[in-house]
C-alpha cells in the first residue's frame, strides 16, 4: 500500500470510528466541504501538507495519517486520545510590512499572497490574519517566533493586545492602555526600555490577537 492509499485508508478508518462513519459529520467538524473529502476518499491528490492539515482540523494524533502500525490497531490508537479543538478556518500568515496593505486590501487578496496558512481554533471575522512575533518587546507573554492570531473585528478596549500602524507605515504590537490622560502602548518585557509611548496622532489599529500558538 503507498502513502496516498494508505492515508485514504486511516481516513477512512477515523471517520468510522469518531464519527459513526458519517461523512457529514466529519465535514461539521472539521469544515472542509464534501466534495474536497470525498476526492481525498477516493481520487483527489493527498499530499504532505493536505495530510498535516487535516489531521490538526480533525483532531487527529500528528502524523495520524501516515503511522506505520496496521490498520487493525486504528481503533486503539483513536480511543486513547481527547478530541482536539474545533477549528474555525484557515488564516493567513503575513509579514509585518504587509499588514497594511493586506488590511486595506482584503477583498482582493488571493491565496498565493500569504506566507502559509495556520488553523484558527477560535472565532474570528472575515478579514483575521497571523503575524509572526519579532523581538522581545511582549515577553514573556508573547515569545520571539510565536505565531498571533489577529481579528480586525469589534470595539478595542484598554489591556487589548493590537496590531498598529503609525503614520510612518510601521507597525508594531502592543498592548492598548486608555487613560484619562490619553491612549498609550504598553510593552510587557520590563526590560523593554521606553515601555509607555503616547500612541502617535493619525495611527492605526489593524485588529488585536485573538489567539496565540508557537508550531513545534
């Protein structure tokens, strides 16, 4: 058996098994449509990333898929672990220079514009994105590398972690503190220096985190 027939195959074996062989039911959970699963089923291409994607959507151990124990054993291995979250769809990863551009221009953006493409397991509007954390300035809440879920949705409150853009384009991450003295960014590294800065005139709020993850 190759690798895209066995994938078929533990597919098929974890929709039996988690969810009573219904087909729908594994569509609700997971999100993608019916005609992308029932291709992976039977014809459509079945390759690395489609197969770590959905493993994380279904909830599925990693490397679920492509596990080198028979296929007998599927039912074991899915009984002995906690479903994973519900995921609510697929959110592009940017670059901090683009964070602009990508907010202001969100009607049009195409799938080939993002850097990758993580799952969101948590509400979000239609315009969320993720950012990859730079520096230190949010530590130790925030670490270097860290990926940041970013909604662009509601009303932003004080001790909101947001995304801004000052009038000079840059954008930076923060976290928002609205004073009756005025509206400030607050970094958490306490070693940061110049933690408080008036957030400058004519700056931008471009969405506040919403989630946070750091991929292993």
């Amino acid at each position: 058996m190759d690798t895209v027939q066995k994938r078929r195959s533990r597919l098929r074996g974890w929709i039996d098994l988690k969810c009573e062989g219904s087909q729908a039911r594994f569509v609700e959970v997971t999100g993608i449509n019916q005609g992308e699963l029932s291709g992976l089923l039977k014809t459509k291409s079945f390759g690395e990333k489609k197969a770590r994607t959905l493993e994380i959507q279904a909830g599925m151990p990693p490397m679920y898929l492509d596990a080198v124990d028979d296929d007998s054993n599927v039912s074991a291995l899915v009984n002995n672990v906690s479903p994973g979250p519900e995921i609510r769809g697929m959110l592009p990863l940017i670059s901090w220079v683009k964070v602009g551009e990508f907010c202001d221009v969100i009607d049009n953006f195409e799938p080939g514009d993002a850097a990758a493409w993580y799952p969101c397991p948590v509400a979000h509007g239609p315009n969320a994105y993720v950012l990859r954390v730079a520096g230190d300035s949010m530590s130790p809440e925030y670490r270097d590398g860290e990926m940041i879920f970013i909604d662009q949705r509601g009303q932003y409150e004080n001790g909101d972690d947001v995304i801004v853009r000052t009038p000079e384009f840059q954008a930076t991450f923060k976290r928002l503190q609205i004073t009756p003295e005025g509206t400030y960014l607050l970094a958490l590294n306490p070693s940061w220096p110049d933690r408080v800065i008036k957030i400058p005139a004519d700056s931008q709020i471009y969405g506040k985190v919403i989630f946070s993850g750091r991929p292993r």
